[in-house]
C-alpha cells in the first residue's frame, strides 16, 4: 500500500500563505491521480484540487486563482500552495491517491490512500 506523510500546516493569519507537502512511500505518485481535500468541523470532506498524468491540474471553483496543486517527481512529493488565506479556509487538508484512475475524480470515496491530515488555521 501507499503511506503518504503530510506536513506544512499551521496558524496563519488572513491573506498570508502556506504550502502543504504530501509526500509517499511504497508507491511512485507519478503513476497515479492525486487530489486534495478538507474537512471544517461538522462539514463534509471537501474536493480542493487534483493532478495526474502528463502533469494534467483541476480544481475546485472555490480555490481556482489562489490554490496551487503541484509535483515534484524526483522528491515523490505533491504540494498545494495556499495563497490569500481566509478564516473560511481553516479545516484540516487531506491529501489523497487513487490507485486506479476511477470516474468520479471529485468524490472522496473513490480514493485508496489518504494522509494523516495537516490542521490549517486562519485568524481574522
């Protein structure tokens, strides 16, 4: 199986930034889909932002323009930087692989291998 190790979180305030790393052993990321996602207390697991082959990026409508998913091969690290911060956007970031390339990218039930989570926190 997949272990993925994630760090980067921590207290920011509004409007400043933070880069959260995913990083596997076991398995080579390049060869599968990887997504990121949070969950908010009392809220659901939320779709952030995913990459796959040929360095192919998608992203939710909530985060385009201010989140960046990102891969590098030779560290087998996937990275979602994290600009303009709001307090809305404290929840803890998960990220995600799918070992099989199944339809629905967005849904979180799809996915094989999770991180332990990365509390992120933005004060007002």
């Amino acid at each position: 199986q997949v272990q993925l190790v994630e760090s980067g979180g921590g207290l920011v305030q509004a409007g400043e930034s933070l880069r959260l790393s995913c990083t596997a052993a076991g398995r080579t990321l390049s060869n599968y889909r990887v997504a990121w996602f949070r969950q908010a207390p009392g809220k659901e697991r939320e779709f952030l932002a995913i990459c796959w082959r040929h360095d192919l990026v998608g992203y939710a409508d909530s985060v385009k323009g201010r989140f960046t998913i990102s891969r590098d091969n030779a560290k087998n690290t996937v990275y979602l930087q994290m600009n303009s911060l709001k307090p809305d956007d404290t929840a803890i970031y998960y990220c995600a692989v799918d070992a099989d390339y199944s339809a629905a990218a967005m849904s979180p039930d799809v996915y094989d291998y999770w991180g332990q989570g990365a509390q992120v926190t933005v004060s007002s």
